[in-house]
C-alpha cells in the first residue's frame, strides 16, 4: 500500500479532516474542519509533512499552497478548488479530487471560503503560509501556528 493509499484509507474510514502519511506511518490527523491544525502540523514537525502524503476533506488554494511550502508529495481530497489544481499542477505535485468546483465556499455557502478568498491574489508559498498563519493566529484558533 503506498502512502496516499493509507492516507485516503485511513481518512475514509475515520472522522479525520485530514490525514498526512509518511513512509507508510500516519504522522498528523486533523480534528477540526479548518486548515489551523495542518498549519500547526507545519509549526510543529516541518520534516515529518515533508514527502508526506496528504489526504484532505477539502483543498482549496490555501491548503495547496500550504502542500507546495511543506514540499507535500500527493494530495487527495472529496472536494478541491480549481485554483489549488492550478497550483498543484504548476509545482508538480500529483493531486487526485472527486470533484472540483470553482472555489471553496464558506462555511454558510454564501461566499467563497476566507482563505480561498486571502491566498487567491497570492502567488508565492511562503508569502501564503505566512498570511494564513496570521489570520489564523489573529482569529485565536491555535496558539502554536506561529
């Protein structure tokens, strides 16, 4: 079994937002819907996410972009943007998606998601990862993403 097929196992059969496995050991879990916890995972362990494959409920462009800086290896997900296919394409990183829609709504459905909406003039992954971290940190979410 290779390390998105855990990852997409082990997120299919659990309750995880995402799953990040790395030579065939799942290293992360998320909890919450959100990207804080990945962005924490980043803060935490950078070299465990490295080579990682990640499995995620949604990917819009703030998570491809978080993917890109912590040099990801694949991602899967239900549900993906077509601006994160976009910048998973450009650097190379093999994506696989159920569906994808134009962008990511909020959580109300009646906009685009927040961090879709800060990372989509952003072109430059450090610059997004540092952006989210802010807004992240700004809206109390986790204490460690800085």
């Amino acid at each position: 079994m290779t390390d998105l097929e855990r990852a997409i196992e082990t997120y299919h059969s659990g309750s995880y937002p995402f799953v990040l496995v790395k030579h065939g050991h799942i290293t992360a879990t998320g909890t919450r819907a959100g990207i804080g916890e990945l962005l924490q995972a980043l803060a935490e362990s950078p070299d465990a996410m490295r080579g990682a494959s990640l499995a995620d409920r949604v990917v819009g462009k703030a998570v491809a972009m978080v993917a890109v800086f912590a040099e990801i290896s694949e991602v899967y997900t239900p549900l993906g943007s077509e601006s994160a296919v976009a910048v998973l394409a450009k650097h190379r990183i093999p994506f696989q998606a159920q569906r994808i829609i134009p962008f990511i709504q909020n959580r109300r459905n009646d906009g685009p998601c927040p961090m879709e909406r800060l990372t989509l003039p952003i072109s430059d992954p450090e610059v997004a990862v540092a952006a989210l971290k802010a807004f992240v940190a700004q809206r109390g979410e986790l204490a460690h993403v800085m």
